[in-house]
C-alpha cells in the first residue's frame, strides 16, 4: 500500500466551503478501485494549506484507475475551484513504524 501526498493550497476565508468539497468527494473516492480511504489534513502553522492523504493499493491505482475515471473529473470539479496553485503530489511508502 502506498499513500498519496497532495499539498494543496486555497485562499482561507474560503476553508468552510472548500471542506464541505471535500466530504462531498468522499464517495468518489471511497467507490475508487483501489482506493482504502483518506484524509485532509489541515495547517496549523500556514493558513489555507492542506494536505490530503490517500491511501491506495498501489501508483497505478492512483495515476491510471482513478486519474483516468469519471470519479477524478467530479472530485476535481468540487474542488478545483479552490486551488489558489496546482497541487504537489507525491506517492510514499513507510520505510519504518515507530509505534
């Protein structure tokens, strides 16, 4: 299992609507092959920045299966509107579990 990194920043005063998109997504992803959920985290230090972590069997079931379906056009339709900067996205696998 690998986890999707997407640091994404919106305008602030926009955070209540930009998370109501959010929970709105969910199921967009929650129906996603391969997908076993996910997460928005947001900034405590920088206000408007947010990451989202999802966790998915493997790259391609983010980059192929779920960028290439109809479910990527929806959640990027709820969301896109907000993105002050195209998201950074990275892919990470755990190396070591402390505890």
């Amino acid at each position: 299992m690998i986890k999707e990194i997407a640091q994404l920043q919106i305008e602030p005063d926009q955070a209540i609507q930009f998370e109501a998109a959010v929970v709105e997504a969910i199921p967009h992803f929650r129906d996603a092959k391969g997908c076993h959920g996910l997460s928005l985290e947001r900034s405590v230090d920088v206000p408007g920045a947010y990451m989202l972590v999802v966790r998915w069997d493997s790259v391609d079931a983010h980059m192929i299966d779920f960028r290439g379906s109809p479910a990527f056009a929806a959640w990027r339709e709820l969301v896109g509107v907000f993105f002050t900067a195209a998201p950074q996205v990275d892919h990470v696998e755990q190396a070591i579990d402390g505890f």
